[in-house]
C-alpha cells in the first residue's frame, strides 16, 4: 500500500497501531502555532497505518462503493465535521448521504463548551434530531 500524505511536523504517523484511548489522547493537544487544539485527530486505515494529530478543525469523508445507473461507483455515504464555532464551542458533526437523502442529512451533533465552567466536568451536549443539511 502506498502512503499518499503530507503530515505535519507534530503528527504521529504509525504502522499497525491500535487506536489509542481517552486517556493516551490528551497527551498533545497543541496547533503549530502554539495554541492549543480544540481536537485530537485520529485515522486508522486497514490496520496499517495510522494518523493522529491535533487540529482546529477536521472533515472525514468516508466512500463507499455502489451500483448506479448500472455500474459501480464510489459515492461520498458519510462526512464528519469538527471544528471550533465562533463562540469558541467544539462540535462534531455527522453526515450521511443516501439515494434518499441526496442533499445530505444530519444524524448527529456533539457540541462541548471547554470554556464555560458552568457545565461541569464531562458535558457533552448531543443531539440526534435528523436536519436536512442545507437547512444548517
């Protein structure tokens, strides 16, 4: 398998890693700018190679192989954002798109607010109302 990827300076690039857990996660959370990550990036692909890496923001598309109009095609199934919103809340999004759903829909939504000492330890607000996409 070729290794197709530009990874940062601060990046861990693995073989046949396994992923890592909570606790080992929140070992570097530091940008190249010195600031630090609101996300911990991770990839483990066919138990080969693995990615982690902080970051600010992230999008993972995963394609999938069908049969349309009579041949095989990939077609994008599943797209996760990350990211830091304006008002410095962290969110995880999830995406699916289907013949059903061609434009998209939300399945998912994990926000937390790292910032705000109100919430407690642990908060993680989540929200499993499906959105269309273009109506976010």
């Amino acid at each position: 398998m070729a290794e197709d990827l530009t990874a940062p300076r601060n990046a861990t690039l693995t073989n046949d890693s396994p992923p890592s857990s909570s606790t080992a996660a929140s070992q570097d959370l530091t940008l190249p700018d010195g600031r630090p990550a609101p996300l911990r990036v991770e990839c483990n692909v066919d138990e080969e190679t693995s990615l982690s890496i902080p970051a600010a923001h992230a999008v993972f598309t995963a394609w999938q192989r069908v049969r349309r109009r009579g041949e095989n095609q990939l077609v994008d199934t599943v797209q996760v954002l990350c990211g830091e919103e304006v008002d410095g809340s962290i969110t995880v999004r999830v995406l699916i798109w289907t013949p059903k759903f061609p434009d998209g829909l939300q399945i998912a939504l994990l926000r937390s607010r790292p910032e705000d000492t109100s919430t407690g330890n642990d908060h993680i607000e989540c929200d499993l109302e499906h959105k269309d996409y273009e109506s976010l």
